[in-house]
C-alpha cells in the first residue's frame, strides 16, 4: 500500500477537504499513473452527495484522469513508464462475458467497477482522480495521443467518450443533420466530435447566450428552446438528437423535431422518469434512446479521433482548494466547459 494525497468528501453533507488515500500495491497487471490533471463532471457531484443512492465515506471522486504513468507491473505489455495515458469512468470488469468480449466493458454482465465508489473486484472500495496517484488494471488505461495536452485530454474520458459513442454507433457522418442539446461539458464536446465527424450541427439551448461559444465550437446553427417557435420551425428537421440535458425536458416537443427515421439518444441522466408519448415515435418511425459511455476500444478510438482533428476540451484550471467552489459553479451552469482539478495543487502527504 501506499499512502498518496486526495482530496474526499468525508460525508454526503460536508465539503471535499484535503486528506490521504491508500492506493494498493502495485500488482503484475498494475500501472501506476502520476496524475497531472483531473476533470469534474456533473456526476461526481451527485454521487458524492448521495443522490445516487449510498456511498461509502469518506470518497475521493474523478473519473477524467490525466497523467503519466509512474511504474508498471512484471506483466504489463500495453503501457511503459513515462508514457502519456488516461483513465475513464471504468477500472475494472469480468472479462469474460459476452459485454467484455465485444468491448462493451461497460455493459458488463457481471457488473462493471466504477472509477469511484464501486467495489473493486478484490472486494476494496474504488477511489477517484482527485489525487496524486492511482494504481489501475493495464487494460483499463488509455493512451492519450501526442498532440492533446493533458490538461485539455483529462474531460475527453467521460465527456468525450459519452458524447462520441452515441453519435459513431448512430452512423453520424457527412449529411446527418445533428441537434446537440444543451451546451455544457457532455454538449460542448458533442458540438466538436459531430462536427469533426462532418455532420450539419444545430445546438438548441435554453437562451442564446452561449451562441457565439457554440459557433466557434463548430456548430453550424444555433436556437433558443426558450422561444416556442424554435420547435415549429425546426419540426421534422434533424436526423439524430442527442440529448445532454440532465434535467426533465419535454421529450415529446424535441422527437417532433426529428425527420422520418430520426434517433434521440439520451445521455443526460434526469432523477425523474421522462414521458413519452407513442404518437411522437410512431408518427415518422422515430426512435428514443439512450447511451452510456463507451468500451475502452472505443474510448482509445476516440482519443485518437480528437488528436487527428487537433481538439480536447475546453476547459478552466482550477487548484485543489478551489473544488468545492467549481461545485457550485457547475450547479450553477457556470463553467465554460468544464472545470479540471491541477493535481500539483494538492497538499504534499504530510504536509
Ligand atoms: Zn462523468
Ligand atoms: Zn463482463
């Protein structure tokens, strides 16, 4: 074991505050990663206040790792010390079932392990990114490709992954007509990948405020949701909708929009169940659905798919002290994109 810095939320009530976290040793198929950078998402939030039911405190949370890997284990072959690699919202599955052997690690039929609170196949209690260090199975590390900075690379793990894999598996190419809903960290990089894919991008967003960010993120149209002609306008007019929102919207008004055969993926995640109405998809053959992650393939595709068309996230740095405020921000809907914790900001162990 060994003890490395962390920042933890000692209860779903109480503040993150600086500590120390046991990493384990580092076994024959281990990588130990020195990470630089960390990402925050949405999801650490709710799952660290308990709105995803029950954890176990205190939890170190991050599932948008970024660093260099520090030491290998005697049987790793994928990964050498010093290269430039990633960790996503996957640490761990069975390898066995039908899920794992078609690279749908998320969709394991035994049940995936979480990058953070989860349980861990040798019964441990996963910790996150928000730390110095983290010991991880080789199969479960990504290379980040030469040409995205670190920094810019840690949100592409669960933003970028979440957002790319809906919109490959749908066929999103040249001459879909795309609608990105939603211009947050999910949104924003759905904005860049559909249009680095070579499709006709609309982003509807509540208000208009954010239109120039969507243009030059590669958007081609821009509409406000807040004004109701936006959905008479648009009707019948996309091919796939992906939906980033994790708020209720109004599924019905947005399948509407969609033309003949069109797809509405959901990969924000509502607390509250969304209704919809059978007429809004059998009028036009349309389909609802939704979207998890993606596999580690297709995560290093991604990756590498981002390094080619030069881009990462859009992001604002922030030092570890300065977590519990991005909280807020991003509560607040007010991050341009997305907020990435400098590791070197933690407090030495000891310190
Ligand atoms: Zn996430
Ligand atoms: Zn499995």
């Amino acid at each position: 074991m060994r003890t490395v810095s962390a920042y933890a939320a000692p209860s779903a009530t109480e503040p993150l505050i600086a500590t120390t976290i046991e990493r384990r040793d580092v076994g024959p198929n281990d990588v130990l990663i020195d990470i630089k950078f960390a990402g925050i998402c949405h999801s650490d939030i709710h799952t660290v206040r308990g709105e995803w039911g029950g954890q176990q405190f205190p939890l170190t949370p991050g599932h948008e790792i970024a660093g260099i890997v520090a030491e290998v284990g005697s049987n790793v072959t994928k990964h050498t010390v010093g290269d430039r690699v990633g960790v996503g919202c996957l640490v761990n599955s069975c390898g066995e079932c039908t899920s794992c052997l078609a690279g749908l690690e998320q969709h394991c039929l035994n049940g995936n392990v979480g990058t953070y609170g989860a349980v861990d196949r040798d019964g441990t209690i996963t910790q996150g990114g928000y730390s110095s260090h983290v010991v991880v199975n080789e199969n479960f590390v990504l290379n980040i490709p030469e040409g995205i900075d670190l920094d810019v690379a840690a949100p592409l793990l669960c933003a970028g992954i979440t957002t790319y894999s809906p919109l490959r598996h749908w066929g999103v190419g040249p001459g879909t007509r795309v609608a990105i809903v939603g211009l947050g960290g999910l949104g924003h990089m759905g904005v860049k990948i559909a249009s680095a894919l070579g499709a006709e991008v609309t982003v509807l967003s509540q208000t208009l405020n954010k239109k120039e960010d969507g243009l030059k993120l590669g958007a081609d149209h821009y509409y406000a949701t807040g004004d109701p002609e936006t959905f008479t306008k648009l009707a019948g007019s996309f091919d796939f909708i992906l939906n980033t929102v994790s708020a209720a919207i109004d599924i019905n008004a947005y399948l509407r929009l969609l033309a003949i055969d069109g797809v509405m993926v959901n990969v924000g995640a509502p607390a509250e169940p969304l209704p919809v109405n059978a007429f809004s998809l059998i009028g036009g053959r349309r389909s609802f659905a939704g979207s998890n992650i993606g596999g580690i393939a297709e995560t290093q595709e991604m990756l590498n798919f981002c390094a080619e068309h030069g881009f990462g996230a859009e992001i604002e740095v922030i030092s570890a002290d300065q977590i519990n405020e991005a909280y807020e921000r991003v509560l607040r809907s007010d991050v341009r994109y997305r907020f990435v914790i400098d590791t070197a900001t933690l407090p030495a162990v000891g310190a």
